[in-house]
C-alpha cells in the first residue's frame, strides 16, 4: 500500500492510498475478469472519525484499477 494523501481536521481524517496485490483465484468483476496470478489495483479512500484519542468509524471507498 501506498499512502498519496492524508487530510486531517478536527477529529476526522482522510486517507488516500493505492493498493496493490496478487490474485490468489480466478476472480469475475463488473468489467472483466482476472486470473488467478495477476496483479490486482486499487484506489483507496478512508474516512477516519476519532473519539477520545481512539477510533471509532472507519468508512472506506475502493476503485479497481486493474
């Protein structure tokens, strides 16, 4: 994972991040297919909400690249 971005206020933070990773099987998808041994690509965006020093929400958002 790569970390492009981070964007923090108050007691929210945003994450952005590439991921990238191996097929372990054959997969189908919206717009294609992958075998198993290809690489795989996201796009990643997290939302982070603290509470008291802790995390307490995490909602993330994921594009397939590949």
């Amino acid at each position: 994972m790569r970390i492009t971005k981070v964007v923090a206020q108050s007691d929210s933070v945003v994450v952005d991040c590439e991921w990238a990773g191996t097929s372990s099987q054959d997969l189908q998808y919206e717009n294609g297919s992958l075998n198993a041994g290809e690489e795989l690509k996201f796009n990643v965006v997290s939302f982070l909400k603290f509470r008291a020093t802790k995390m307490f929400q995490q909602i993330d958002y994921c594009t397939l690249t590949t």
